[in-house]
C-alpha cells in the first residue's frame, strides 16, 4: 500500500507540472484568462466557478476572430476580419485576449499590462504590428457585440426565510444568497435564446423517483457515509475543484498532447468555452425559473416533502460545500455536458483520452472517453453530496443540447478558402 501511494505521489508530480506548462498563445492566454477571472473584481465573483467560462468564452471569441483575421480558415463568430497573411498571429492573440481582459477587469489592469507586454517583447518585429491591429480588430468587435447582453444586469430574486417544500434556501455553512441570477436572462452566444433547451421539471416529491434520488445522495453523499467507498469518495472531491479551472487544465493539456497550432487551438478552445458558456445560461434560466432545493435542505427537512418514503435526518452535512444557487438542473453537468461533446465533434472519429488533475485531491484521472467523464460527474457530484442524479444528467442533456446545434451553425470550416 505504501509503495502504492508512493508511486501516485510520484506520478502526480510529475504529471501537474507538465500539464500546466506552455504549449502556443492561445494556451498560455487562456492560463492568463482563468487567473485573471480568478483574481478581477467583477460581477461574477470567484467563488462562481462554472460563471468563469462566459468570461472566458469571451476572451476566445476574441482569439478566435483574430486569428481568422490573418489565417482565413474558419467562419468567424462576427463580421469578417481581413489581415494579411502575413501579420503576426501570436500578436493578434495576445493583443485580442490583453483588450478583452482589461475590459472585462480593469482592476487587473496592471498585472494584464505586464504580460501583454512580455509577450509582444518575445515576438519579432516582421508582421507584429498587424498582428496587433488584428487583435485589437477582434476584442473591440466581440466587445461591441456583447454590450447589451445582460452580463451583470440587476435580475432580482427572491426566496423563502424558512425550508419549504421542493424550494431552494440559502445553504449551510455560508448561508450565502442565490449567486448571479442574472445569468438566468442573459444574451447567449449560439443560442436563440437562454430558455432555447429548457429542460423538464425536476421529479415530483411524491414521486419514487424522488425518493431514489433522496435516498440516494442520502447515502451516499454524507460527509460521514459508510456506504461510500474511499474510490467513490475521492471521485466525489476531485469534482469539487473549481470546474472552469480544472475543464482548462485539461484543454491545455489536450492541445499540447495533440500538437496543435493556434489556428486549430483557437477553434478547440471558442468551441469549448463558448459551448459551456451557453450552456451555463440555458442552466442558470431553468435553475431559477424550478428554484429547486439542494440536498442538504431536502434531506434535513425529509418529513416536509410528503413522501413515506423519505426520512429526514436533521443533522446531515455534505460531503463538499453547497453552491450558492438552486440545485436544478446541475451546473456541472450543464458544463461538462456542452464541454466534452465539443471536444467529441471537434475530434469526431480520432481517439483522444483527456486527463485531468485535482488540486482538491491531488491526484490524475485519465478520461478514454467523455462517456467517462460525464459519468464520472454524475457519480461525483452525489458522492460530494451537492446535486441529486437526475439534476446531473438533465444537465448534462441540456449541454449536448447546446453543443450539437452550435456546431451545426459556428466554428464551421470556410468553404472558399
């Protein structure tokens, strides 16, 4: 056992290291782009960490755009820019990511200023300027474009004082209210509107599909559990990691391993991101329309749902902390939902295996299929003790959703090239 863990320890040092090191432009903006976010004063706050991919998605509709500009290979996100070919694309991309960043955070001002100019240092001098122009093409385009969509709009709220049946509450232990439900009404970015995908409702609490779930996550999910195994326990942290922040670990990583350039890197990571983001506001408009409760709630006050079959246990506490915002359908799931089936059409018929790592758990997972890492948030998620299955894989259905009609109509090949 101790030669075992020794081994693990080795191979995550390893591996984190290599996954976070610098492959082109576009992955070492993006790095830029998730510690900005992580670190800006904004109207997501950091501890949103689905959220962070509409700040990101920004950032890579902004690359995206540019580097079209100069290479012409795909159909941009909006209205055509032309550069000459010979314009420096590694310019375009830190000048569209730096314009869109210290837009969307200027109190990072500073910091974005510093390795804006970094970068530019490192490049030579034949086509930067024209790179640059085309960056700043782009990030002045998709900030236009995105002017009036909602982002942070005053979207009030309201909820009950008091556990009321199927009804989100504040949970413990912050007891924080409902996070950015702006979301809820915003612009998207592929879709026709937020409530495009708007799932069916979560089960009736007299429901034996209710009960399943209840009792399920019950078990499962308790920071005590017995029946959960030390395997099912660690899966359930390793998804409590921020997700934006370890999904673009994992981005990076799958960009280096397959030896991409910034033209095809940029399309993998608008495709991504802006999948995500979208799903994320088809989620956020279908939580606050159910207002659904979270675990914690539902199983603390079991004797209110009016189900025999569920008993209430007022002392129970999950095993990972309770976002602050209703429990359907999951976020998580929207995300990986919309993510993982971008990167399946992105790819198509080539096999890729995604790895991801855990700050949470320090550990690596090696992910064959994104079959396997939609399971593996489904089964997270109520080993963690913070969503109920059904809300993980309604999620999830509505990110496919999203995903499949955005890259039947964007991100598509020019046919006139």
């Amino acid at each position: 056992m101790k030669r075992t863990l020794l081994t693990l320890i080795a191979a995550v040092a390893v591996i984190l290291p290599r996954l976070a090191s610098a492959q082109n432009s576009v992955t070492d903006w993006n790095r830029i782009a998730i510690t900005t976010t992580l670190a800006g004063n904004s109207t997501m706050p950091a501890n949103v960490p689905n959220g962070m991919a509409l700040y990101v998605a920004y950032v890579h509709l902004a690359i995206y755009d540019a580097v079209n500009a100069i290479q012409h290979r795909y159909k941009p996100f909006g209205t055509r820019l032309l550069y000459s070919p010979g314009a420096s694309v590694d310019a375009a991309v830190a000048t569209a990511a730096y314009q869109t960043l210290r837009y969307y955070f200027p109190d990072q001002a500073d910091r974005l200023t510093a390795q804006y100019n970094a970068a530019l240092g490192l490049l030579p001098e034949a086509g930067k300027g024209d790179g640059v122009n085309a960056g700043l093409a782009a990030a002045d385009q998709l900030i236009a474009m995105r002017s009036t969509d909602g982002h942070g709009a005053n979207v009030p709220y309201t909820y009950p004082a008091m556990p009321t049946p199927g009804v989100w509450m504040p949970t413990p232990a912050a007891f924080a209210p409902p996070v950015t439900p702006w979301m809820a009404r915003m612009v998207p970015f592929t879709m026709t509107s937020a409530s495009q995908f708007f799932p069916g409702p979560p089960p009736n609490l007299a429901s034996s599909e209710w009960a399943d779930d209840f009792n399920e996550v019950k078990a499962m999910g308790a920071v005590d559990s017995t029946a959960r195994t030390p395997q099912q326990t660690e899966i359930g942290r390793f998804t409590t990691e921020n997700t934006a922040v370890q999904f673009a670990r994992g981005l990076r990583n799958l960009a280096g391993a397959r030896g991409l350039d910034e033209g095809d890197t940029a399309r993998l990571f608008a495709m991504a991101w802006t999948t995500s983001a979208d799903a994320l506001i088809g989620c956020w408009n279908a939580k606050f329309e159910y207002s659904f409760w979270r675990p914690v709630t539902a199983i603390r006050n079991g004797d209110i749902d009016g189900n025999s079959d569920t008993v209430a246990d007022p002392n129970w506490t999950p095993l990972g902390n309770s976002p602050a915002h209703p429990e359907y359908p999951s976020a998580h799931g929207c995300f990986t939902g919309a993510f993982s089936t971008s990167l399946q059409q992105y790819f198509g018929d080539q096999k890729f295996t995604f790895i991801m790592s855990s700050t949470v758990t320090n550990t690596v997972r090696e992910m064959h299929s994104m079959r396997q890492l939609r399971k593996e948030v489904e089964d997270g998620r109520v080993y963690a003790g913070i969503h109920f299955r059904h809300s993980v894989i309604e999620g999830e259905k509505l990110g496919v959703k999203v995903a499949e009609q955005a890259f039947q109509n964007y991100f598509t090949p020019e046919t006139n090239r």
